[in-house]
C-alpha cells in the first residue's frame, strides 16, 4: 500500500477482549467502504464518540456486535496522547488509571503554559499531571479522543498522557509501562505532510527523523501494542 516498511500510521492488534478503537471496529466487522454507505449521517454539533451519536451509527460500523461478543475493551488500557484531559467529567469515573505529563527542557521556562507540566519538570506522574487548561478549545481535544475511546471500548481503561512536544519521551513512557498498565493500543493526534522529497520519492518517516520514530514503534508493536496517528 505504500506504506514505509518500518513506520506504520494505522496499525492493529489481536488481544482478546479488545475493540482497540474505532477503527478496529470498521476493520473487523465491516469494510470501510460497505460502513461509509450503511452508516447513519452524525448528528449536526456531535463530535466522535459523543453521546449524540446514535446507537444505528455503531451498529453499522459494526461495534454493537464486538459488544455482544464481550470485545469491550474490558482488562485493557488505551493510551490518549493530547492535550490532557477533564479528568473530573463523569464518563472517566474508575476510567483514568494514569495520567502523565511530558516535556523538554527548551519548555520549562517557556512562556507557554500549555508547553509546561506541573512543577516545571519534565516527566511527571499521578493525579492532575494531564491536566487540560480550562476554557480553551484546543485542549479540549484530550477530553473529547478519551472519550471516543471510552464510547467504542466501553470496558477499556484511560491513561491519559499530555505530551506537549515531547512526544517520543511519551512513547518511551508507554513501552516501559506496557505490561504493568496491560496497554494495548496508543492514540496519537496529530500529523504532518512529510517533505521534501528524496531521489526515490517521498522521505519516509523511517529516515526523515534517523529512525527514533520507528524504533518506537517498532517496540510498541513487538509489545502487542497498536499505536494508531
């Protein structure tokens, strides 16, 4: 398909008991083409994942089934790398079994608060280390791909991590908690087009950062961890 041989944008798992995200959802129990044309249009103001969306919309993307099979997501963890998270909303009550926060020097004493985590350090665990910022929109999105998550995996659990720039120091967190959190899938928002191009085309990720991206996701992968972008 042309993807790069190392580095996979989409990529799934086969753990038992797990809808890993919506996107499973569409892989394993429709074609994305047969579900784009049976699939309910979404309510006008609903986002993914939010209550509005009505129950003929999972149906057709086929996660009702995976339910009824006891695929719920239940015994696993699914990590949300964003923004933070309303770690208060209702719908992540005994949901949220992590929050960590990630940063680099450069930030610390930055003038941007989103770009800090608590206490000016550069890892730091536990409660209200994901924090997101009130009353502003951008880092609402944390909240809102928690819960798609929680809406397509019900029985899942959240660990919530508020990666700022520092992404990769976020990936090395989930590769070392792997079995201790049973993780199975990490969902990351956000891309990039990749330029420019080499004398074979299109740079790949796999080069066009000397490879740190793809070792770590290579060692999601061998971990049975699907890291999804």
């Amino acid at each position: 398909m042309g993807w790069p041989s190392k580095l996979w944008l989409v990529s799934m798992t086969t753990k038992p008991k797990l809808v890993v995200v919506w996107l499973l959802v569409a892989v394993g129990f429709a074609t994305p083409v047969r579900a784009a044309q049976v699939a309910p249009p979404i309510p006008s103001g609903a986002a993914l994942g939010s209550p509005q969306h009505p129950k003929s919309w999972f149906d057709a993307y086929g996660a009702t089934a995976a339910w009824e099979r006891g695929f719920d997501g239940r015994g696993w963890s699914v990590v949300v790398m964003d923004e933070g998270i309303d770690a208060s909303h209702p719908l992540f009550q005994g949901k949220i079994v992590e929050e960590v926060c990630t940063s680099n020097a450069d930030n610390t004493a930055g003038p941007s608060a989103r770009l800090k985590c608590p206490g000016g350090q550069l890892l730091v665990t536990g409660p209200g280390a994901s924090a997101y910022t009130p009353n502003d929109s951008y880092n609402e999105h944390g909240t809102k791909m928690a819960g798609a998550v929680l809406r397509w995996a019900p029985g899942a659990s959240v660990i919530s991590i508020k990666s700022h720039v520092d992404h990769l120091a976020a990936l090395a967190w989930v590769i070392a908690n792997a079995s201790r959190y049973r993780i199975a899938a990490v969902n990351m928002s956000f891309g990039r087009p990749w330029y420019p191009r080499d004398g074979f085309g299109l740079l790949t990720c796999d080069r066009i950062f000397g490879g740190v991206w793809a070792s770590r996701f290579e060692a999601l992968r061998s971990l049975g961890i699907a890291p999804v972008v």
